[in-house]
C-alpha cells in the first residue's frame, strides 16, 4: 500500500463515529440525488462526504467539512465509490482450474472439463471453493453477489443457504438455476423451479441455437420458452439466463425470449447475460431484438472477460471479434447493461478474482465505455443492484450505509491505468481489514497438496 493511502487508512481508524472524508471525487453518475457541485469534464465531482454512525450523513460541496486533521480524513481529490454489485457469476465451479484446466481454451473444451469436474463434487468442496470466492470479493469491495448454480442435482443448493446466511451483513448472495432450457420439461422443471423459490432465487436456463442468420428457429424452442415462463410465473419468479452465447448469427434466442414475454404479459424481472451473437446478427435483425428486448423490459449483463477468452478461439487462428455484444446499443435503447464477473478460475476462464475494479476496468478497454465515461460507472454497482432488487446498493445516498471503496487515483485515466490493489474498503464507515486469501488454501480441497 502506497504511503498517501496507509496514512488514510490510519486516519479512517482513528476517527470516531462522527466523520467527514473531506476532498473526495464521485462519479457524478453515482449520487442519487443531485451533485453539491457541478462535475468536471469527466464526470467526476468534487465533495465532502460525512458518516455518522456507519451511514453517509452529509454529501456536501467541497470544503463544507471543517478544516483541520482533527475534522476528518482527507481523500485529497481521490475517488469515492459505493460498494461494488457483481450481477452474474459462478461461484459453485470457481477455482478448479488447477484440477479441471481446458487446454483448449474454447467453449467445447469448457463444457466437457466442467462436466468432468462436477461428477465428483462434495457439499465440503463446494463450500471451501464458494467461501474462498467470497471472501476475495469481501477484500475486493463487493457487497451483493447473484451466482447461478449447477442444477443438475440439489448439490449446490444444500451448500448455499449455509454460505448466504454466514455471510449475510457482509455479502448479500442470490442465487440462480442453471441448466438447459429444454431440461425444464415435465417434472425435472417443477422440482427444480420449487427449489428456485424456496431458496428466494431466480430461475435460470441456459439456451443457445446454431446456424446462419437465416437459419429457421427450432420448432421446440416456443413451446420450451412458455413451459419455462410458466414455471416462473406460477412462483413469482424472476428470470436470469444464458443466452446467446455464441457466435452464431443464428443464435437469436434472445429475441424470442422478448417477444415470449411480450405476448404474456410476464411481470417479473429478466435478465439475459452474454447475448454474443447478437454482434453478429444483420443490422435489421439487430436492431428489431434490440427494440422487443427494450420493450419487455429486459436487462442485459455482459461478461467481457470471459467472453472475450472463450469466443472466436480457434487454435492457431487469431480471433476475429471481440466476443461480446452491442452494449452501446442496447444503452441507447434504454436497456439496463451491467458488467460482472461470470467464471473465476475455471474451465470457462482461466483468470479473475471477483474484483469489479478488474471487470470494470477490462470492460472499458474492451467495449469502449469512456470517452465520455457518462453513466457506466453504474453498470458495476447501481444497475445489477436495481436488478436483483437491492434498492438499498449501488449509490452515493443519504441514510444509506457508509460501504464505501476509496481511491487514490483521481481521473479515469489514473484510475483505469492500475489495479487499484492499495484501494480501502470501508464497511459501515470502518476500515475493512480484509485481503483476498493466499491460492494455496485450496491446495487440499483441489488435491493439488
């Protein structure tokens, strides 16, 4: 930790209940109600921001605080975020990398390498994985995380509500079903959607169609879509699902999925993660799913690491695109775009942490969401947050609790430039003594000791 952030971290400690952060920056697009002071030509703004009694009491113009060490600690122009939302992620199959590698790297390889690794899953493994997972997002700033659940059997499911109920106050965790979307047929989709609601989770599947663009939609598909929607709304569930992820132009699932809940009126929340082929779909064809998808009400997460490693891999080949969908359409279109962490460590990608400063900032660089920054600095807190129905994460807003990730980096350049790796969290305006653990724990649990 850099000398500037060990003395902030010092003086955080040494406050009292009653404190201001004084010469702090925002991303203006953070604060729920209007700035103190007007934003810069990036979007940052400048303020002092007070925590009394573990939540944000004040969001003032700069220099409101009292001058003066004993006042407060001073930020000196480095930014200020709410914790982070991290909408989309596996945390069941995470970290057996070391076990279960792809050595092709590809979306086949993954499959088979995952599947592999599942048959000899134990509640004990699950849980050493999961709990390791959470804590490097605990170090990392993160304070609500949705994880799907491989849902071939109740395994994971037994594992999570002892992890959600453990980590309840530090980490808000939902989870979400995943299995394919034809595998809710029959009973198989009525004992696992029962499951889905007694957990409080979110059903999800897991769909995928092949061909070119002109290729016919499968027959089944509809008729699958309504049986899934059926189970939902005879629960009250919301939906989160896999779709598209593909580089297929006739992948267009996603576009049904739209018009399915159009025609039913369906009232709860969808979230559709990867829509890849949508980037390769002719520009009509783009722009009509973009419109229904709008129209449903239908929100889109994108996974820009993982999609970036697993499409388009070929060996000996160079990718041809980036793997990832038409994020700034589907912005312009009024639909919500979050960015999250998808896969860690395994046969679907081979890198990451949980850290959303990582994700954050590897989507800029991928999607371009900069030059203006505008408002996708809520596409990591603010809008998986409106999402998953945490109305309470994701923003600078009085009354809420002071969870807070401080910066040194000022602009978005020094901000995007680094990891970020000497930032303090703040947990109900203390200092968060928390690291991401040491790979080596794991050693025993992934047979590697």
């Amino acid at each position: 930790m850099s000398l500037a952030m060990d003395a902030l971290r010092r003086a955080i400690g040494a406050a009292g209940p009653d404190f201001w952060l004084r010469d702090a920056r925002a991303p203006a697009a953070l604060l729920a109600e209007p700035p103190p002071a007007a934003p810069d030509a990036e979007g940052l703004v400048r303020l002092d921001l007070r925590v009394t009694a573990g939540r944000i009491a004040a969001i003032a113009p700069p220099g409101t605080a009292p001058a003066g060490p004993e006042a407060g600690p001073d930020l000196d122009g480095g930014q200020l975020w709410p914790g982070f939302v991290d909408g989309h992620t596996h945390l069941d199959k995470g970290q057996i990398w070391p076990r279960s590698a792809n050595p092709r790297g590809d979306f086949a390889g993954a499959l088979e390498a995952a599947a592999a690794d599942r048959a000899g899953w134990t509640e004990a493994d699950i849980e050493a994985r999961f709990d390791f997972a959470l804590r490097a997002a605990h170090a990392h700033g993160t304070v609500a995380i949705r994880t799907h659940l491989e849902s071939y059997g109740p395994l994971s499911w037994r594992v999570f509500p002892r992890l959600r109920d453990a980590w309840a106050g530090r980490i808000t965790l939902q989870a979400s079903s995943i299995r394919p979307l034809e595998d809710f047929a029959g009973g198989t989709g009525q004992a696992l959607a029962d499951l889905v609601a007694a957990e409080g989770g979110a059903l999800g599947m897991v769909v995928q169609l092949s061909g070119g663009a002109d290729a016919p939609l499968p027959a089944a598909l509809q008729p699958q879509l309504d049986r899934f929607f059926t189970l939902a709304e005879e629960r009250g569930l919301d939906l989160d699902l896999h779709v598209d992820e593909t580089g297929a132009a006739g992948s267009r699932a996603l576009g049904a999925i739209a018009m399915t809940a159009l025609r039913r009126g369906f009232r709860g929340r969808i979230q559709a993660g990867h829509c890849c082929s949508l980037a390769m779909q002719p520009e009509a064809v783009a722009r009509e799913t973009i419109r229904r998808c709008a129209e449903a009400g239908i929100a889109v997460v994108v996974l820009p690491m993982c999609n970036l490693y697993l499409q388009d891999r070929a060996a000996g080949r160079t990718p041809r695109w980036r793997g990832v969908t038409l994020v700034h359409e589907l912005r312009a279109a009024g639909i919500p775009v979050s960015v999250a962490s998808d896969n860690t460590r395994d046969p679907f990608f081979a890198y990451g942490d949980l850290d959303m400063v990582e994700v954050y900032r590897e989507a800029t660089r991928i999607l371009h969401l900069d030059h203006p920054v505008a408002d996708w600095p809520r596409a990591a807190t603010a809008t998986p947050a409106g999402v998953m129905r945490l109305a309470d994460r994701g923003w600078l807003r009085l009354g809420d609790a002071a969870d807070l990730v401080l910066f040194r980096a000022r602009g978005w350049s020094e901000f995007l430039a680094r990891p970020q790796a000497d930032r303090i969290v703040l947990r109900a305006g203390r200092v968060l003594d928390a690291e991401p653990p040491d790979w080596r724990e794991l050693d025993a649990v992934l047979g590697m000791a």
